[in-house]
C-alpha cells in the first residue's frame, strides 16, 4: 500500500509537469489548468499525509512486532496475547474516569472563592445531590469497578505465571467489595478494595478453624495448612513431588513445601506473611505488563493486606486495596485479612467477614429492581447525611437490606423516591426505639438463595446489631437525638 501511494504521488508529479509546458494558450484554459493544479495539490497533500501515517503506523507495528517476539521468548504470550493492547487502555480509562469529577471540581474551586463559599452553604442541598447522582448514574461507577477489576485481574494473572511452579498458594479472580462495587460509595476519595481469594497448591490443603469466642458474623479463625498425598499424580504425571511421603531421593535433599516453610507460623497460614510475599510477586509482576512504561506503581506499608497507588504521567492517581481471603466451602463467607479491632495481635488470626455475600445480594436485587431503581440512590443519600454523626452507613444499608426483602421490588422506581425516603427513616426509628436491629443475613429466611451462606448463617439466632443499645443508655439517648437532628434535616430538603 506504501509503495502504491509513492507512484501515485510520482504520477501526480509529472502531469503536474505536464501542465507547465505549454505557454501558448487560451485564457479560460489556463484559469481551467490553475484550478485543476490547485486540486492536484490539495489531493498531494492528502496522500503525503496518508502516506506519513501509514509510516507512523507500519513502525507502530514494527514496535508491537519486537515487543511480541520478546514476550513470546519469556513464554508470555499465551497469557497475554489478549490483553497486550487492552491493558493500558483499561487503566488510563479508569483513571480518567475517576478523576474528571476531581478535577472539574478543582477547576470550580480555583475559579472563584465564592464558587467554595457557596459550596458550603448548600452542603445539605437535596436537590443538587439528587441531580449530581441522576447525572452521573450507577452505570458510571459500575464502569469503573469493572475498569478497575480488569486491570488487577491482568495483574494477579502476570502473578501467576510468577509462581505457578511454586508450592505456594494459588491467587484465584478477585472479587469488588465494599459500597464502591455495590453503587452507592460516596464521591470523595475512592479507595477500590477487592477481595483476592487463596487456594492451596498441589498436594496441600486448607483447614478452616473457627473461633468459639467471637460471634456471628465477626468470629476470628486459623486457616491450616495440612500435607495430602498426590502419590498417583506424581507416578502418571510427574509434575508434583508428594511431600507426604517423599522418595528416598527426596529425603536428603531438604525440600519441602515452600507455603508451610515461609508463609505459616507453626502449620498455620500467617496472614502478614502472606501479605508481604504479596507485595512482594505484585511488584515483579507489574513489571511484566505494558502499562508499567506509563505508569507507577507504589506498593504502601501493610501488613494485612496489598494497598496499590497507581500514578499515571497526569499525574492521576488510583487507591487499591487487596485483600486475601480463604473461602468457607462453597460459601459466600471468607475467612480474609482484613485489620480487626484492637487486642488482636496473633499473625495467624483471620477474620470472618460478609462483604462478597453482601455484594451478592445487591447484584441479585440490580436484576429485579426497574431500570431506574432509587435504592442505591437512598444509600447514597443517607451516607452523606449520616457524615459526623454516631450512626453508622452499615446500619442503613441494613435497613435497607431488610426493606428490599419484605417491599415489592418494583416500588423502588426513581418516581417512588420520596416514598422509600420516608419507609427507611420509619423502619429505623422503629429499630431505634426497640433497640433491635437484626444483621440481615444470620437466620434470615428471606435471604434469596442465590446468595450462598454457611449452614452456621442459616440456623443461627438473629444478631441484634442495637445491643450495645440495651446496654449504655447515654448511647441510645444519644442515637435517637441524632436521628431526629437526621429526620429534621432531611424533611426540610424536602418542603
């Protein structure tokens, strides 16, 4: 095609010659050969440009050739063949989503101080909220999640081919938890946690044993870490040694299972040495991606989890936080590393949580609710207004929890906004006075089955998230004020 544009611009060139020639001529031939030069011309000048940007694009590709064959001699191709040209995409995109509300908003900062003053006054403007999210809809969030998913599933899959010659655990999806991934985070400073699941490696395996001291759904438990034999495998494939019952040419050469030799405490799986072999592939692994050239990756201080900041060459920014977690059955519950109250000073202790199951059930309400459903609007909503006060966003997402579960999922159209507003603040006033607030998945029939939980969950007692209530009166004095200083001011945004 090159070749072609370069004849087509000699050819151009001699009739262009052609034309100068003869001086004997007519005057409206002449004004005809000036017109059809001034074409010519034009037309030349198009092709040289089309001919400058398949040069560009041939030495592009030339480039993603070289690149290519490279990856091809390191054996990762096969791996990342897909997502070569994806990758790069997918975080500049995500990192351009995030913050051109941050810097729209710089911008009006800058622009005038009254712009902030103003701000301030209509901190609680009802109005505005609601248009700011009907502008910007779920959808918009949910891009990001799923920007943000891709991009370290790209990154735990560079992890594996790091380690999967390793007796060490398995790094398995991720899975987005928390207010952001279920739609309703607030649009301050987005920090996107996502849980990564560990499975054991060949010929080991892992043992969940669950505290007796703590309750439903906060236990802590020990994850162990016990040999199996793999003897068949490693007769009809070769591929695995069987520690359980090594060979005599195994047994002087001090091998083992690197996971129980640098990862446990004892036979048990330490979660902040888990966590730091985490930083640890992370940071080798990114290495291997292409968006490594464009952006930096700082891994921070942490010793139960991988907190990730992304920097592009904006100087944009992204807060990631993964967190390992241990898989109970076929559950939705995980045993995962997350930070637990203070006291808690045993490296071996996990700590039992409900986020995926919860980011469970919302998935499986965004199915049945209308199109333009208000409930994560309502989360919103409250979030904002609860800020600075004693009442938690988990207790209203509770509420709400409950509410999906025993009202028409149909009522929750944007037009039944008010409605709902007005059902979530009577259902918790009600909480509030009897000082009961049941966790919404422990012994709850109404749980769709679509969400999978422990038989301990489904036969447990319901747990009363208002006890402390029952217990400290200045709390509950305290708690009831404040819902009414919350009833007040949201009733007058909304006269």
């Amino acid at each position: 095609m090159a070749v072609g544009i370069v004849l087509v611009l000699a050819m151009l060139g001699i009739v262009l010659q052609a034309l100068k020639v003869s001086d004997q001529i007519d005057l409206a031939t002449q004004q005809q050969m000036q017109q059809r030069e001034e074409q010519l011309s034009q037309e030349m000048t198009q092709l040289q440009q089309q001919f400058d940007h398949m040069t560009e694009e041939l030495q592009n590709k030339l480039l993603w050739k070289d690149v290519l064959l490279v990856m091809w001699d390191m054996g990762l191709f096969g791996a990342f063949a897909g997502v070569l040209g994806l990758l790069l995409r997918l975080f500049w995109m995500a990192t351009e989503l995030d913050f051109d509300e941050s810097d729209s908003s710089g911008d009006e900062s800058s622009s005038s101080s009254e712009h902030e003053e103003e701000a301030r006054v209509n901190e609680w403007d009802l109005g505005r909220f609601l248009m700011q999210q009907m502008q910007l809809p779920e959808l918009h969030l949910a891009n990001r999640c799923q920007l943000v998913e891709a991009l370290v599933g790209d990154l735990l899959r560079a992890c594996h081919l790091i380690s999967w010659k390793t007796v060490l655990p398995r790094l398995q999806a991720c899975i987005g938890v928390g207010s952001t991934f279920e739609g309703w985070s607030s649009r301050g400073d987005t920090v996107y946690s996502l849980l990564v699941p560990l499975k054991p490696p060949t010929g080991l395996s892992f043992h969940l044993e669950l505290g007796t001291g703590g309750q439903l759904p906060a236990r802590h438990g020990r994850v162990r870490v016990e040999l199996e034999c793999v003897c068949s495998r490693q007769r009809l494939l070769g591929d695995v040694c069987c520690f359980l019952h090594p060979g005599e040419a195994e047994l002087g050469g001090n091998q083992g299972p690197f996971l129980l030799q640098y990862l446990c405490s004892h036979c048990y799986l330490d979660v902040e040495k888990t966590a730091h072999w985490l930083h640890l592939i992370v940071m080798n692994a990114w290495l291997l991606l292409p968006a490594s050239h464009h952006c930096q990756l700082t891994v921070l201080p942490s010793s139960r989890s991988c907190k990730l900041h992304l920097e592009n060459t904006a100087g944009n920014s992204l807060a990631i936080d993964m967190l390992l977690g241990v898989q109970q059955g076929d559950s939705a519950v995980f045993l995962t590393s997350q930070e637990a109250e203070a006291g808690l000073s045993s490296s071996t202790t996990w700590l039992e949580s409900c986020a995926v199951a919860e980011m469970l059930f919302f998935r499986f309400v965004a199915r049945h609710v209308p199109r333009d459903s208000c409930h994560l609007t309502c989360l919103q909503l409250f979030a904002h207004l609860l800020e600075a006060t004693a009442l938690s966003p988990y207790c209203l997402k509770t509420v709400l929890m409950h509410l999906l579960t025993v009202t028409a999922l149909s009522g929750w159209h944007r037009r039944d906004l008010l409605q709902r507003l007005d059902d979530i603040l009577h259902y918790l006033h009600r909480c509030l006075e009897e000082k009961q607030l049941h966790h919404f998945l422990l012994g709850n029939e109404r749980v769709p089955g679509e969400v999978s939980l422990p038989p301990a969950f489904q036969t447990a007692s319901p747990l009363n998230l208002f006890q402390y209530l029952a217990q400290q009166p200045d709390a509950h004095a305290q708690a009831l004020q404040q819902f009414r200083e919350l009833q007040d001011r949201l009733r007058s945004l909304l006269r």
